[in-house]
C-alpha cells in the first residue's frame, strides 16, 4: 500500500509522512512536539512542556514559529497555533502558507482563493486572489532587500504587488515573470526604490510606492555599469532597435535614443550604429569616437578600434578623451601585460607580418618601438632580384666576367632591397 501523503505546513506541497518537502526542503512529520524550537523560555512559566506537547499532539503537522504563529494541519485542512499552543485559527482552511520574507504574515486558502493575515489573527486582505507570493519567491536561496515588505499577488492570470499591510501598489495587470528588481546589489535583490513590469511582453519601470517611471513601451529594459543610476532602454523604431540612457537620479535622457546597442562601460559607453561602433561619454555628452568603427574595445586607460578594409582590419589607439595614441594602420594590436603593446604590421604590403612593441605610461606612449627594416624577407627579396638581373643581363652578354658582375649587384643589390623595404614600411613609424 503506498504510503499516504500529507501536506507540508511550509508551502502546502504534498509529500510523505517524514520525507523532505521538495519545494521547501522541510521536514513533513506527524505530532512534531515543539518543545524546544519555537517555544520561548518566558512563557515556559504559564505553560510546562508537557502541557505543550500534548496540545499539539492531535495535530498531524505542527510547523515552525513564523512571528507569534505556527501552522498546523490535521487531513488537508489547515490552521494556526499560539506559541502556548493554543488554536488561534480553525482548522477550515484548505492551505496556510507563511511568507518567506516577511516574517509573521500567513497567505490562507479557501475554495481556490487567497487571503492574507498577520500573526495578530487580523486580515490584511480578504479572499480575493488566485495566489499570494513573496516578492523573489522564484529566487529561492538569493539574498532580497525588501524593507517595503511587498508581496505579489496574482488575479485572472495576471500579477500585482501589495505591500505587508494590505495596500495595492501595483494592479494586477502584469506577467508574471515581469515583476522584478531594477537593480542588483551585491548579489542582493534590491525592492527598495524600482521595479521592472512587463505587460503583454513590454516592460517599464514603477518605484515602490506604485509611482510609473518609464511606462510598458519598452522591448528591453537593463542596468548599465555596475551602479543604481543608468538603465537602457530599448524601443522599435519602423523595423530596427534603438536603445538610449537614462539617468534614474534626474529622470533624464543621458544619450540619445540612436543607437542599436549600448555597452556597460561607463562614462564613456560603447555604441552602435547601422554595424559601425563608435563611443559615447555620457558626463559630458559628447561622442568621442564617431561610429565608423567595425570594432571598439574599451579599457581602463585606451580604447582600441579597428576598421575593416578589403580583406584585412586595420587598428589603431585612442585616449578615453578620443584623441589619437597609434593611427589606425596596423594589421593587429596585442597588449602584453598592462602597460606594452605588440604592433603587427606588413601583412597587406609585404605579405608577412613583422612587429614591433611600444611601452605606455597610462595613456601616454613612453617608449617607442620601430619598424623592422633590415631582416630576413629583406635579404630574400634582395637576392631574388640580384638573381634576376644577372640572369637578364648575362644575356645580353655585356660582362664576360660573370663574377665581377655577381659582385657588383650583390653590393648594390642589399642596400637597393633595404631602401625599398624601409619605403615600404615609412607608414607604420609612430
């Protein structure tokens, strides 16, 4: 005979007498005496023990002390106790579930419907809701800042929030997965001044009194830098999107709505604009690197862009002010550590790469390396046109002696490949 299942006095999950609740993790048990957890020492001189665990012995789940309450179940009806033990409310409730965290509020069932009561016995509000849920109660195990203390309730399939004393802050008229913090600090969920709604697949953003920031007009809402200050938005614009920056201190447009992305660099901000990327500086609103860019990577003290021509990228470096450090002409910028830079170059022209490598001091150029003009492709060619007009002229036959002739172009031949090489590669001096 399968064993009969009971209803967990923590979230009304179903589960086995003595098993672990899998949605809450507690313990389901029968007659549970809660002679020690949960029953405080000051009122041990009105009530003994024994006392105790016999008033409670009738009850087939007792759960833990949420405030001055615990639930109790006997079947599937649910009810609440005292910490004398004493039934406070009657077992006529099809769930009780107390809130996770808020401490002392009890969402209680009947018939399908919810209502919310504090560990005074006092309804904050009637049954009225398809469901009652703590706001991050999908966050199970994340840390929530709600000093507010508010709640999400649902009605008709839709959602909205009240806060710990019963007061409506948000209709019920947003999807369920809408609800939550504007803001993450620290890992922690912050329900202290915004939230993000989402309504019929667009969201907006209301403070926690219920105040509309931002309406639900917006395709993607976002943080931008690691503060609680910017947020992008993003909107449809005939058949593109563009996303712009908000300043949630002044309620105010920091960057125009222009731009199909945004980064999360801040002051100056990454943008983008018909495939081509430039920069941003929010502070001073002003674009510090137009978007004609085919790649922008931003760091501490530089920015690096590329633009693309024909087949090859050609990259260069620029102050975070968007003036110029190295022009864009090399072929690829490899940073070596925090301070030097590998420059390659030649690989268009030349038809291998050669670098060289500079030294900076924040964003200033301390030391300079240079282009390589005497190597080993110089040699090659240099020998391979030596070749070339010995051949060429050896058959005119103007010299018998072919190795006074070998000579004289070997000497003319190296320092002729050299000037050629160094001509070739004048562009990528800095």
């Amino acid at each position: 005979m399968a064993q009969e299942k009971i209803a967990c006095p923590f979230c009304g999950g179903l589960g086995g007498v003595g098993s672990i609740c899998e949605y809450c993790g507690s313990v389901i048990q029968l007659s549970t005496p809660m002679l020690e957890k949960g029953f405080p020492k000051t009122e041990k001189k009105t009530i003994s023990g024994e006392q105790y665990a016999e008033k409670i012995s009738k009850y087939q789940t007792v759960g833990e002390y949420h405030g001055k309450l615990a639930i109790v179940s006997i079947g599937q009806r649910f009810g609440l106790i005292d910490r004398n033990g004493d039934l406070r409310v009657g077992l006529e409730y099809d769930n009780i579930v107390s809130t996770i965290r808020i401490e002392g509020l009890f969402a209680i069932c009947r018939k399908g419907k919810w209502a919310l009561l504090n560990d005074d016995c006092k309804f904050l509000i009637d049954f009225q809701f398809d469901d009652i849920r703590d706001i991050g109660y999908e966050e199970i195990g994340r840390a929530v800042y709600n000093p507010k203390g508010l709640i999400k309730v649902k009605l008709k399939g839709k959602w909205g929030i009240i806060n710990s004393n019963g007061v409506e802050i948000l209709p019920c008229i947003y999807d369920e997965r809408g609800i939550i913090p504007l803001f993450c600090k620290d890992k922690t969920l912050q329900y202290d001044k915004y939230i993000k709604v989402a309504k019929d697949g667009k969201y907006g953003v209301f403070d926690v009194s219920g105040r509309e920031i931002y309406p639900c007009i917006h395709f993607f809402i976002r943080t931008c830098g690691n503060g609680e200050r910017y947020i992008t938005f993003t909107k449809m614009d005939g058949e593109s999107f563009v996303s712009g920056l908000y300043d949630m201190n002044t309620y105010q447009e920091v960057l125009p709505r222009i731009y199909s992305f945004v980064s999360d660099f801040l002051p100056n901000v990454i943008v983008s604009k018909e495939g081509k990327n430039g920069v941003y500086n929010i502070e001073s609103k002003t674009e510090i690197l137009p978007c004609v860019y085919d790649k922008v990577i931003m760091e501490s003290n530089w920015i690096k862009a590329g633009i693309k021509l024909g087949n090859g990228e050609n990259w260069g470096l620029f102050k975070l002010t968007g003036e110029e450090i190295v022009p864009c002409r090399y072929d690829r910028i490899e940073s070596k550590g925090t301070s030097k830079f590998d420059l390659y170059y030649g690989m268009e022209d030349i038809g291998v790469n050669h670098f060289f490598t500079i030294k900076m001091d924040g964003d200033r150029i301390v030391e300079k390396g240079s282009p390589k003009i005497f190597n080993g492709w110089s040699v090659f060619w240099s020998v391979l046109c030596l070749l070339g007009a010995i051949f060429f002229i050896s058959s005119f036959g103007f010299f018998s002696n072919k190795f006074v002739l070998a000579l004289i172009l070997c000497l003319l031949a190296v320092p002729a490949g050299c000037i050629w090489k160094a001509l070739v590669i004048r562009r990528y001096k800095i």
